[in-house]
C-alpha cells in the first residue's frame, strides 16, 4: 500500500511539472508581440494584450487549424502554434488576458 501512495505522490508531483506555463510559453510570443502585448506584431496585428481568454483562445486555435488568417497573418501563426497543445493555448491565453 505504501508503494502505491509513492507512486502516486509522484504521478501528481510529474503532472504538476508538466502544466503548462503562460509566462514561459508568452516569451516565444514577445519578440513580435511585445513584453505586454502591446505591439502591432510585424506592424500588421492588434496589440493582444488585455484581451478576453475565450478571444484567445478561439483565436489561437483558429491559427493552429489554419482557419484564421487575420492581417494576413495566418501563415505565420499556425507555424508558432504548432507545437501547442490545447493546455499551452488555454495558459498562454490566460497569461495574456491578464497583461496591462
């Protein structure tokens, strides 16, 4: 029985490690968005800083489907968000609801 509680105390300590941080992932984000997301990324975009979560998110999924192309942007975008997964989306989409 104690076997089981150890492993399990360290599935959750693994899990927790895992969970995506919206910080961390925002930095592949800032060179065109800004530290804030206050910059027109590439001079075509809106700054995306302070923007509603579900927003984001919904956008961000759209440019990882190759559905969104918003100032011809999309392109780009799916490339960036590749690598996301949909737990990256929703934490980097928090972090950035919460800029100022």
């Amino acid at each position: 029985m104690k076997k089981i509680a150890i492993v399990s105390l360290m599935a959750a300590g693994a899990i927790s490690l895992m969970a995506a941080d919206g910080a961390a992932l925002y930095k592949k984000c800032a060179g065109c968005h800004g530290a804030k997301g206050e910059k027109h990324a590439l001079g075509k975009s809106q700054p995306i800083g302070g923007w509603d979560k579900a927003k984001l998110v919904e956008a961000l999924k759209g440019y990882k489907a190759g559905t969104r192309n918003v100032y011809g942007m999309g392109g780009l975008m799916k490339g960036q968000m590749a690598s996301y997964s949909d737990a990256d989306i929703e934490a980097v989409s928090e972090y950035i609801s919460k800029m100022k």
